[in-house]
RNA sequence: GGGCCGUUAGCUCAGCUGGUAGAGCAUCGGACUUUUAAUCCGCUGGUCGUAGGUUCGAACCCUACACGGCCCA
C-alpha cells in the first residue's frame, strides 16, 4: 500500500494519472450534463448471453433486436475508425462494437476520450462479431460515471492481499473469483434458509446486543448505552435467546445473523462472523447429526453440482455417511501411546498436556484436559467430515448429560478439513442443574477464565417455565463458505474483514 | 504475544557483491473500420513503507516503528 496521496482532496492529484482523468472531468462538467442518471437500460450482459448466444450471426442479423446496456467499461481496443469494448455489469460481460460512421457527429471523438473504468450506457442492436462473439453494435453510446482512478492491471487484476481486503470494491470490479465467492455466499446462505424453512422452522433475530452475554466461551466486546447509563456486551451467540423462545412454544426457530467476539484475528477467526444458529424440540443430539449431514449433502448438490469438494487440493467427501466417533475414541485413536485409564487421571493428563506445551492451568479438570488434547493432537487431523461426540460435561455447560454416563453430554462438533464447522447438542432443560453448571462457570470466571459464562438469572427463570426436551446447533456459515469455495482465509469469504485501521487512508 | 517473510511507477513484478532505479501493462501522442492480454511507432511516469544509523556513497547493511502475509500461542 503507498502512504502516499494523502486524504486532503485539494491537496490530491499529485498522481499524472488521476489529474489526467480530474481533466477530462473538468471539461464534461463544463460541457454540462455531468453524472446524468436518466439513463435506463433494459438488459443485463448475462440476459443476453442466455437469449442470443445460441443464434447465428444471420438469424442476429436479421432481426437485430435492439437493447439498451450500461455498466463499467473494462476493456477498450480503439483500431482508427471503429472500436471494441467490454462493459462489466453485475451479471457479467457483454462486447460493444463502435463505428464512427454509425454514431451521432462527434461521440466517437468523445468515447476515445473515455478511459477503462468509466461507467457507459449504450443502445444498439445485437449482433456476432466475425469470431463468433455475442456483441451490441452500438448507434449511441454516453458517459454516465467519470472514474477518477486507474484499475488494476486487466492481465494480473489486483493481488495484493492487504488492497483486495481494504478496498474491496477494486477486488470486485477486476477479480471474477472474488465476485464468484461471493456470489456463492450469497446462495449458500439463500439456500440454508429455504431448507429450513421447507422444514418449518421459523426465522427469528434475537438482540445483539446483551445485557449479559451467554451461548458460549468467548470474551465479549463491550458498548455503553447512553440513555440507559448500561453497559452491554455485543453476543457471543444468540442460544440463551433462542432456548427462550423455544420455552415460548417456538418449537422450531433459526436465526442467521452476526455473533461477535474479542478475540484474535487469524486465517480461521474474524472478530464478527456470522453463525446459523437452530433449535429443535422433541430431538436430540443424533437427529442433529443426522440432519446436518443431510442438509450439507443438500447444499453441495444445490449450489456446486456436486458432493464431492476439493478443499485446497484435498479432496472432501460429503457423499458418504460422515464418521462419528466420541472425543475419547477419537484421542486415543491419535494418541496411541495414551491408554484408556490415562485419560480419567488427571494427574497422568496434566503430564501428558505440558508434554504437548498446553499451558496447563491449575483450576482445569479433567473433561477441560482432555479437550485441550483433543484439539492439540486430534482435531486438525480429521479431514474427511467427522462427528465428534460426547464431550466432557465441564466443557459443555448447556449441553445434557448422558444419562449412561454423566460426566459427559449429548453434545456433537463436525470437523471437516481440521476444522470446526458445527457444534450441537441436546440442551440441558433441567433449570435446577443449568443454575449448578451457571454457578461453577462463574467460579472459574473468578478464578482467572475469562472466558467463562455469566450466571444468567432470567435464562434459569425461562427453563424453570419448562424448556421440552430440545436440541440446538449452531454452523459456523464462514467456514462453510471457505469450504465450498476452496478459501484458504476467512478474510476472503467476508467482504469487509477486520484490518487494522490505517492512519491516513487515501 | 512469539517466529519467519514482505512493502520499489496507477497495477503486476525485476533490481547481482552497497556505486543516485528497470520491464510489462495502463496513461499520453501518432497509425489503424472486426478486436478480445488487439497490433505497430514514440514519449512520459519513482521521497524504493516511515524514521534514524553505518558508509565517501544505501532500494540493498544495522536499529526502531507502521502496515500486511504465513505459522505458532
């Protein structure tokens, strides 16, 4: 990034390249009728493309149906008296074919003047080149946007990381993997909430912004509320909501929205990110586990074509049912030289996690021991889709227990390609154990965990109503989406990741 | 927070052992009525991230800082 062509805009313009275009500005604003918008267009390139790409150049020809086009002109290739450009609209590309001899006196002297970038609109008829390309050949044409800034190079587009993120509008307009990304994020997402829908559950947007914030580990951010003199934490996760709502015979609710949290900022973790959070009475963990494999095989037939994924030259297999297996099993598949009985002896555990270089804290129990040497040896090598079941009860404070055996719970996370993707279970509704689970969290909080949960008095109060028998999960949609379109970071499935802010943008 | 790497023209990138900076594309001027990374001819364009230091001399060596990338916590 240059510091340079600092932000006073009188000051500006010591670049030759952006004064050139302020005078060509200059002259349109005194001709009149700079910025008009009274230009409509009646077709996008890509309504085109579908239309007339199968006709011939004769059958075009004959019928030469007239259109109206406009978008950013991303190409100009000026050979004397006539000129080809390419115009970019939010479809796609379509060719514009000029002949001086065939626009009104003076617009093709005017059009030479206009420079890659600018936004056009143009009327003429369709036709095919004589290579064979769908084209406008164009009657009147007319500069509707003066840009100020030179693009990109066309060949290489614009591959600086740091300049695609910040100035994500340049990204789009000159990568068309960057608008395929997000393009696909937007039907993943459309596609999500249709499923759900078809499966009658009601879509719900429950507060950002808590007076106590639950659903999760996690440090929360913290905003004041003037008039209220109240301090408030932005969510970590919408669940204690959600569960609400469940309690007021909303018996099947989601809601796809932003969860926030204060945390680092990494290929895998953005500070805001947004989290497809479901809630089921009357199942349990295993419908779950059963309706998230479902529902990705869906998904990946529906927005890619296919079940079969390849994620960063790694081939993913959505098609076949996905492995599940418990965090135990799981550990010490991984960890051969750890027996069963190692994993309940907290002593031969904390020995084993320093070993690992866990930063072993003295108030951890077992379940928090043996997760930790979960994700340390375990998790980033399960690629193929995975359940992973039963996880500690003292890592999973709103989950149920199992009646077999209390000390872990009904509880699920999917892993695929290392990473977590979704994270369910079925909900713990007894209020009586939920205050327990609430008051030994705040325990650990004031032991030093900061990221330990709240004790949420109105949560408790709403179970004490009655919670039916529930499960819930929450799918991480970023990681989803770095899935479906190979992302190696989650800064390219957001259009506006998290940068540090710069001390003089230009 | 730690380690490694990066920051040079509008963009993509070279730049050797320290000797005051180059290409392609774009721009600008010229030629060209079916091109598509158009082509051909000619000309421009730089406080080498910032600030110090070493040196006769620094894009290059050293230090700090800023921003970014990757990995680890």
């Amino acid at each position: 990034m240059s510091n340079r062509n600092r932000a006073d805009p009188t000051q500006q313009d010591q670049n030759k390249l952006i004064a050139q275009r302020r005078e060509k500005l200059a002259q349109w604003r005194a001709s009149g009728g700079a910025f008009p918008n009274d230009f409509r267009r009646d077709s996008l390139a890509a309504e085109l493309h579908g239309r007339f790409g199968e006709r011939t150049a004769q059958e075009l020809e004959e019928t030469a149906v007239p259109v109206k086009v406009a978008g950013r002109m991303v190409g100009k290739r000026v050979m004397g008296k006539a000129s080809f450009a390419h115009i970019q609209d939010m479809s796609g590309r379509i060719q514009l074919f000029l002949s001086r001899d065939d626009l009104p006196p003076e617009r093709y002297q005017q059009f030479k003047g206009w420079d890659v970038g600018d936004i056009i609109g143009a009327e003429g008829h369709v036709y095919k080149t004589q290579t064979g390309e769908l084209s406008v050949k164009i009657s009147d044409i007319r500069l509707l946007t003066k840009s100020l800034r030179p693009l990109p190079e066309k060949y290489h587009g614009l591959a600086d990381l740091e300049a695609r993120y910040r100035q994500r509008y340049v990204d789009l307009i000159v990568n068309e993997s960057a608008r395929h990304t997000f393009i696909l994020r937007s039907r993943i997402i459309e596609c999500l909430r249709a499923a759900f829908n078809a499966r009658g559950f009601l879509e719900v947007e429950t507060p950002m912004m808590q007076p106590i914030p639950g659903g999760a580990a996690a440090r929360p951010f913290i905003t004041h509320h003037n008039a209220l003199d109240a301090n408030l934490y932005l969510r970590i996760a919408p669940e204690l909501y959600l569960k609400r709502l469940v309690v007021g015979g909303f018996e099947k609710v989601y809601e796809i929205n932003r969860n926030f949290r204060n945390e680092g900022v990494s290929t895998r973790h953005n500070p805001e990110f947004t989290m497809l959070e479901f809630y089921q009475a009357y199942a349990d963990y295993h419908d779950l586990m059963n309706m998230t494999e479902e529902l990705l095989r869906h998904l990946a037939m529906e927005v890619l074509g296919t079940d079969q994924l390849c994620y960063q030259g790694e081939p993913i297999d959505l098609g076949t049912p996905f492995a599940r297996r418990s965090v135990r099993e799981a550990i010490l598949e991984h960890n051969p030289r750890l027996s069963a009985a190692e994993l309940d002896d907290r002593e031969a555990l904390c020995g084993v996690a320093r070993e690992l270089d866990i930063d072993v804290r003295p108030h951890w129990g077992l379940g928090k021991l043996q997760l930790e040497i979960f994700e340390k040896t375990t998790e980033h090598r399960l690629r193929e889709p995975t359940f992973i079941t039963e996880y500690p009860r003292d890592v999973s404070p709103l989950a149920r227990p199992k009646d077999a055996n209390p000390l872990v719970t009904e509880r699920f996370e999917l892993i695929i390609a290392g990473r977590e993707i979704a994270n369910g279970f079925s909900e713990l509704n007894d209020a009586d154990e939920q205050a327990q689970r609430f008051r030994e969290q705040v325990a650990e909080k004031e032991a030093g965990d900061e990221e330990a949960m709240f004790y949420d008095a109105d949560f408790i109060r709403a179970l004490e109503y009655g919670l039916p028998p529930t499960a819930g999960e929450g799918i991480g949609i970023d990681r989803l989406v770095m899935l479906f379109t190979d992302a190696p970071s989650i800064r390219d499935v957001l259009l506006f990741p998290a940068m540090r802010a710069q001390a003089e943008p230009e």
